[in-house]
C-alpha cells in the first residue's frame, strides 16, 4: 500500500490483524512504515545492493518522526548510490551512548535526570565496550558487585537505568537487541510503611522551629503538605498567596497542578520578600 504520510495519518494507522503490514512512503517510495500487530510501528528502508534486495531498519516511530525519517532514508539512498553504504563502520561505545542518552532523552523526560547520569556511571568498566558486544553477563557482574558492597537496592536503579539506555537504542536502531531484556532486579524491594507518630512530629515540628529559615520552614512546609522534597524546595513567589499555595504542573511528578490552603505560611511575610531570602 503506498500513501502519502503524514503524521496524522500514521497515528491513525491500526495495528496488523494477522502478523504486520506494510505502508509506503508516497514521497519517498523506498520509505517503508511495518506495523505489527500490537501497534508498534517500525521505519524501514527497501533498497537493492549488489543486486540483492533489502529491508534496513532506520528506527521505531514516534521516536523516529516522519521528517527525520525521510531524510534518513535519503542519506543511506545516497551513500549506496555512492557505494559507501555497507562500510565497516565503528560501533558506539557505552561511554560514547551515555551522554548521547542523558541529553536527547533523559533531560527532557526526567526531572532527576542527574540521578539516571549518576548511576550509570556504575557501568564505568564497560564503557570502551562497543554496545553491540555487551553481554547480559556483563551487567550481572556490575549488578552484583552493586549489592555485594553494601547497595541492594542502588543495584536495582542501576539495572532500571541501563535497562532503559538500551530500549532507547533499540528504538533508535543502533542496536538490535536489548541484552537485559527480562532481567528481573536484583534485590526484591519491600514497600515502606514507616511513618511518624505525632510524638514524631512535634519533635520535628519544634526543631524546625529551632531551626529557623530557611531550613525550618522548609520541614514545617513539608509535614503540612505532604509534598516531595524536590517540589517544595523548587517553589517560587508565583505559587504563594495569602489563601492558595499552588505546585504547577511544571514540577508536579504527575504534570497536574496541586492547591492547598496557605493561611499557614508564617515565612512568606514581608521581611523575607524583601530579603529576597527565596528566589524571585
């Protein structure tokens, strides 16, 4: 089937109902869209090399647009035609990945992109190793090592970490397959139920209260909210009333903005406006 794609019509497209089908691009024609029959939707390239025909996988779709796929689809078009196409090329390295990864998908997606950038570097020893021969064994090791030091449950981000790292150049079609693929965790995690009684509390309270600014208020606005850390210390005068305090949905973990009553804040006054004591 060839169609003239376009972003609205490729969302539209349903999943196969027996194995996959097939759509061709009506602008480029050898721009092949497979859709398999759970959806996922995959960019091919239908091209003849030393009178041999062939599928070349370019990546998967939305991660991959339309745009960057036609102009990916051109650029091998060009290199066969100028018979680079099929040159042993070097292939990435972990260390060469791991930036690469951190900038175009975690920090755009991730608030503590920082904590994903960190954990990987556990994998520092399997950074000269080209991705495609990384071994699930390889992981193992460094997982276990996590644990045996001490950090059962830091082996456990670690395994999340990488394992998302190697979906997404699965994905991008820089590698075939995800060598951590099923790799259950290392440490079985136990939800926590601990939480303070009002003895607790009120010796927490009065110690902030000890404390002063800005780190009192600062507990304080956390035992009244319940909100994370991250949340309250990111909050900025816009987000304070003398009847509302509000977390955007800018830095609310499920994107939706969060309201609670303010007649509590005993630091937002005009002293500390004027100290400039928090950022503007």
């Amino acid at each position: 089937m060839v169609q003239k794609l376009t972003q609205k019509s490729i969302d539209r497209l349903p999943p196969a109902t027996g194995k996959r089908y097939e759509v061709r691009d009506g602008l480029v024609l050898s721009l092949i869209l497979r859709i398999s029959n759970k959806g996922r939707k995959v960019w091919y390239l239908a091209a003849r090399i030393d009178c041999h025909s062939r599928r070349i996988k370019i990546g998967s779709y939305p991660i991959l647009s339309l745009a960057d796929a036609r102009e990916q689809a051109r650029s091998i078009q060009r290199d066969i035609q100028l018979g680079l196409f099929g040159q042993e090329e070097k292939a990435q390295t972990l260390g060469e990945t791991i930036p690469k990864f951190i900038e175009i998908y975690a920090k755009p997606r991730n608030r503590d992109w920082r904590g994903s950038e960190r954990v990987l570097t556990k994998f520092e020893r399997l950074n000269n190793r080209p991705l495609d021969e990384i071994k699930r064994a390889d992981i193992v090791r460094v997982l276990d090592d996590i644990a045996a030091g001490g950090a059962p449950f830091r082996a456990n981000r670690a395994l999340a970490a990488i394992r998302k790292l190697f979906n997404w150049c699965v994905d991008r079609g820089t590698l075939e397959v995800n060598p951590v693929a099923g790799l259950k965790p290392p440490t079985k995690e136990v939800s926590r139920d601990r939480v303070l009684s009002d003895d607790e509390l009120l010796a927490c309270w009065t110690s902030a209260d000890a404390e002063g600014f800005p780190f009192g208020p600062f507990v304080q606005l956390l035992i009244l909210t319940g909100q994370r850390r991250g949340e309250v210390s990111g909050m900025r005068w816009p987000e304070i009333d003398l009847d509302i305090l509000t977390f955007p949905d800018c830095i609310s973990i499920n994107k939706a903005p969060c309201y609670f009553p303010a007649p509590f804040i005993n630091f937002a006054d005009e002293k500390t406006r004027t100290q400039n004591q928090i950022p503007p």
